[in-house]
C-alpha cells in the first residue's frame, strides 16, 4: 500500500507540473520506477552503491557487444548455394 501510494503522489505532482506529454509522462514514470528499484537493493544490502554501479556500467556494456555481434553475425551469414 505505501509503495502504491509513494508511486501516485509522484503522478499527481507530475500532473500538478503540467507534464502532460505522454513521452515525458513516460520517462518520469520510468525514472520514478528506477529510483524505487535501487532504493530496494540499497535496503537489502545486496551491493554497495559504487559497486552496483560499476556492475551496471559492465551490463551495458555487455549488452552493446551482443547486439553488435548479432549485428555482424547477420550481415555475414550467407544462404547455402544450390546445386
């Protein structure tokens, strides 16, 4: 109930502000949600604050060299010549 409550208190102080963009909207939500994320790892003390930094720092990066491969993997693979 109070997570809930926290999430539309943040909405109606968007609305208040005149944030009525669906794109901003979205983002702010997105942001909000984020926030709320890492404030759940912080509390059960999984990670420091500068290690889950740094982690996510090496995801992203991960996850750019994957699509990058699937990207060249794509363009090299050719189909099989018919005999």
């Amino acid at each position: 109930m109070k997570n809930s409550k926290f999430v539309i208190n943040k909405l109606a102080k968007l609305f208040e502000q005149g944030l009525v963009s669906s794109k901003d909207l979205g983002n702010e939500l997105m942001n909000i949600l984020k926030s709320k994320r890492d404030e759940m790892v912080f509390k059960m003390k999984l990670t420091s604050k500068d290690e889950f930094e740094v982690l996510s720092k090496r995801v992203d990066n991960l996850e750019k060299k994957i699509d990058r491969l699937q990207k060249i993997k794509k363009k090299t693979s050719k189909s099989a010549k018919k005999s």
